[in-house]
C-alpha cells in the first residue's frame, strides 16, 4: 500500500507553472504596544492573504482569550484589542488561516523572479529563512549572490539580500548585496549559509583563491564580516597556519550548533586531507566565541570519507539522529560515488546508490533540506525536486518513500533549499545554460489544513503594570524583592523590569521598602 500511495503522489504532484494559489500563510513580525487603558495594538505580516486570523492570548499557556482579527491581507496588519478585567502577563499569538488544499492537489510553484522581480540574481546559491519565534527576525529570508552582474536591469553584486516573508526590501538595502567588506572568490565566493540561532549568519566560500568560511551578525549587516579561520589561503584552496599546518580548505556548506562559548561549527572541506589521505569529509571545530579567527586543525574528524564516496566536492550536510546526511552533485548516481548518504559513527548506512541510483539519479547541485520535525527530505535533481517520507528502523538505518517528484522546478542547478513553517519551499537555483540567469522561486506544499499559528516572542508580552511586580511576572512576591536587591548589589538590570516603585527615577532602598508594604497589604 504505501508504494501505491507513493507513486500515486509522484505521478499526480507535478508543479508545471506558477498558478493563481497563494503562497501557505503564515505571519511573522509579531508585535504588541500599549494603548489607552486596557487597549494593546497587535500588528503582524502576512506573507499571504488570509481567509481568516484569530489573535490567541494565553496565560501560563493556558487559553485565555481569542479575538477574530480583520486584517487578512498580505502585509502588516493592525488590530486593537481590549484586555479590560485581565492582569499580569499573557503570551499571545497569530493563528492565520489560508485557501484549504483538496485531496490529491499537487504542489504549486506561487513565487519566482517572473512573479517578483526583485528575486532575479546571477547565481544565487544559498537561502535561508529565520524559523525562531522568539527571534525579532522571525521568517526573515536571506539569500546570497555569487556573481556580480547587471540581471534584468538590475546590478546586483556578491553578498547577502534580505527579504521579509512578503519579499519586501525589509531593510532598505536596494539591489545593493551586504558584502562584509570581503573579497569573497571568483564563482565560488559566498556560496550557501547558514543561520544559527544567535543571530550569527555563516557564509561559506567554496573557492580555491578565498576558502573558508565567515560570519556576519544579521543585528547589523552593514558591519565587517568575521573571517572564522586564520592563516594564509594557498592556490590549493587550503589554508595554513605559522607552523605548515592545514587549517581548512574551501567549503561547500557548514552547520553551526550552540551559541557562544558552546559554538561548534561543521564543515563539508573539499580540501582539507585527513589522517587516511583522504579530503571531502566533515569536520568540527570547537570555535566558541571566536574572538580571534581560529588557526588549528579540526577539533575532530566526523567523517572521513574513507571509501572515496565522495569526490565531486559540491556537497551539502545536514545532522539527524546523531549522524549526518550528506548529498553530493552528479550526473548519475551510483552506488561508488553516490548522490547520497547517511552517516553515523564514521559508518555508512544509507547509500542512495546502492539502494536504487534511480531514487534520485541525478543530483544537481547538491540541495537538500530536512523539514517536518525530520520527517521529510527535499533533493534537488535535476530541474525536478523530489521530496521523501524518512524513516529510520531499530538499528538506526534510514530508508526514504518518494512522496513528489516536481517537475519542473527552477532550472537544473539547485544549490540550496528551505522551508518554513506553513510548509513553503524555498528554492536559490544558479544560472546554466539554459537560462541566463539565477532564480529563487518558491513552491508551496500540499498541507492537510493550512493554517499556522506563530507565537509572539516573548519580548512582546502583554504586560500590565503591577504594583510591586519588579520582575515583570506578574505577581509580587519574594522573587521581586530578590531582584532589586541584585540590582542594588550588583547594578545588573537583568531582572528589573519596573524597579522604581516610588517614582523618584531611581532604584534604591526606598523601593524594597515600597514592595514589601505592598506585600503587607496582600
């Protein structure tokens, strides 16, 4: 049964044109002000038109309050809401509901540089999109540019463009790239990126001339890029240290995992060779805070491609289960250079080639995107996407179910894909030579309800002032009392949200006093 159900779907799910269905919505942008008395304006972004909104308020993520909004159109909307007779401090969210798919509606491409000119570029190579609610960039999408040229009229140059889920200049840059003052490599330059929880935007460059990787903050693009490893770049595409040792090469992708001090970065190096002799593997570094550009070796090896599977170089990783999938270009796939593979512990366990070379057959230019809480593959081919169900058994071993087969997608070099959270995949497909041009374009996938609820983050809490309430929860108790006195002791404001209780414009003992009589009085 689940074959038939597989091929029924990768026979009827052919996206062949851009057709009048809207993008799944979503919103993003959320924000709360106060108003007058009870009143708190609720804004948010629609990246679509929706057929209803509903604004849910919670209270410890209970249930509280739903008010239906009236703002359904694509773009910022703003709605009043009265929260009379409610105290505290209530997290909220947008719940936006769009057009319902039928059973059996195939995926449809809804955005390209057709529909939006504003997305034609060269060679655009890496997209990304910011999924973290809590983040004040939520559903921000960032795509990078590797060749400088005039598309269309318009003179885009190498670097990063950011767009709101809209694809609206949301930053005011023009057709003017965030380039980090880097002489980023010829072709190969500013390739995919990666955007990790802390903001930090990580940009690989895949050339022989300029190999590394480098991280710009997406709090101020405008800023220099840092360059994450030191040395001296050889013609080779390796870098060196002082004492000949290799520190890196160029890098088709990266993955970065924790912040600050706990930074790891991961690295697919078409350059650097390993223990065995061999290059093309993954590799750690330990990088932390990185306040100095890193100039040793790998903190350790994660694959060494010790079976010469891989060889062309242009590879994407993505982690899963304690191990990595890693994709790699090729005309025709084979079990002895494969299009992909699941790695873990050093050890293959899933070789497209092996398992059928028909399943993708030819993988170009590597793509591929994890999304559904890891339950679904997206692989770029060749001008077709195919997305697969993923499963793994006891032992850990994956195998993958085709579900669609899009076809045609963008152009035949898909170079990086995303989705987000209404389940829209996101597409930054190079030129050939078949189409002058790049193309970011986007698809929206067949859901069985589109509807998306995206919570506020939480710096957009509706809070009402408390009386005592120093911290902002709400409540007054000891906890309060704590927290000024942390402040008075250590000056650190972390805490304080309203520590003037007796309005003299500053913190001092006067203000414990004031909180524990409204303790008292309680």
């Amino acid at each position: 049964m689940k074959l038939k159900i597989s091929l029924f779907f990768a026979l009827a799910t052919i996206a062949t044109a851009v057709v009048a269905r809207d993008a799944n919505v979503f919103a993003s942008g959320l924000k709360a002000s106060k108003g007058e008395g009870s009143i708190f304006n609720i804004s948010y972004t629609l990246n679509a038109p929706a057929l209803d909104v509903f604004i849910n308020i919670y209270k410890d993520d209970v249930l509280v309050k739903t008010i239906q909004s009236t703002g359904k159109a694509k773009g910022e909307n703003t709605i009043a809401i009265d929260m009379d007779g409610y105290k505290g401090v209530y997290s909220w969210s947008v719940k936006a509901i769009g057009e319902a798919w039928t059973n059996g509606e195939s995926p449809q491409r809804v955005i390209d540089k057709a529909t939006h000119p504003q997305l034609s570029f060269m060679s655009p190579r890496g997209i990304a999109i910011d999924q973290d609610t809590e983040s004040e960039f939520y559903g921000r999408i960032y795509v990078t540019e590797t060749q400088a040229a005039e598309v269309d009229g318009r003179n885009t140059n190498v670097g990063i463009y950011v767009f709101d889920p809209t694809f609206s200049d949301i930053t005011n840059q023009g057709n003017t790239a965030y380039g980090g003052n880097v002489e980023w490599g010829l072709t190969n330059g500013c390739t995919r990126i990666f955007l990790n929880k802390d903001q930090k935007i990580y940009l690989c460059d895949w050339s022989d001339s300029h190999p590394g990787v480098w991280r710009a903050d997406a709090k101020n693009l405008d800023a220099d890029f840092l360059p994450v490893f030191g040395g001296t770049p050889y013609s080779t595409g390796l870098r060196f240290n002082d004492d000949g040792e290799e520190i890196a090469g160029s890098i088709a992708s990266c993955w970065v995992e924790g912040v600050g001090k706990n930074t790891v970065l991961y690295t697919f190096d078409e350059d650097y060779v390993n223990n065995n002799g061999n290059s093309q593997g993954i590799y750690q570094y330990n990088i932390g805070n990185l306040n100095q550009p890193w100039t040793e070796g790998p903190s350790e090896v994660i694959y060494d491609n010790a079976n010469n599977l891989h060889l062309n170089g242009n590879s994407v990783i993505i982690p899963q289960n304690g191990g990595w999938w890693i994709s790699q270009t090729r005309w025709q796939d084979s079990k002895t250079v494969p299009s992909l593979v699941y790695v873990k512990n050093n050890q293959v366990l899933f070789n497209s080639g092996s398992v059928n070379p028909d399943m993708i057959l030819r993988s170009y230019s590597s793509a591929i995107c994890l999304f559904d809480e890891g339950t679904k593959l997206a692989v770029s081919c060749y001008d077709n996407i195919k997305v697969f169900n993923v499963t793994f058994n006891n032992s850990g071993v994956p195998s993958l179910s085709e579900i669609y087969n899009i076809e045609p997608a963008f152009g035949e070099f898909c170079y990086s894909i995303a989705v987000d959270a209404a389940h829209n995949m996101y597409c930054a497909v190079d030129h050939s030579t078949n189409d002058s041009r790049g193309n970011v374009g986007v698809i929206a996938l067949p859901v069985d309800q589109n509807a998306c609820e995206t919570p506020a983050p939480s710096s957009q809490n509706i809070k009402f002032a408390v009386p005592g309430d120093v911290n902002g929860d709400g409540v007054v108790t000891a906890a309060d009392i704590t927290a000024l006195y942390d402040y008075l002791l250590n000056s650190d404001p972390s805490q304080i949200v309203n520590g003037d209780q007796t309005g003299d414009g500053i913190i001092t003992a006067a203000d414990v006093t004031a909180v524990y009589g409204i303790m008292l009085a309680n």
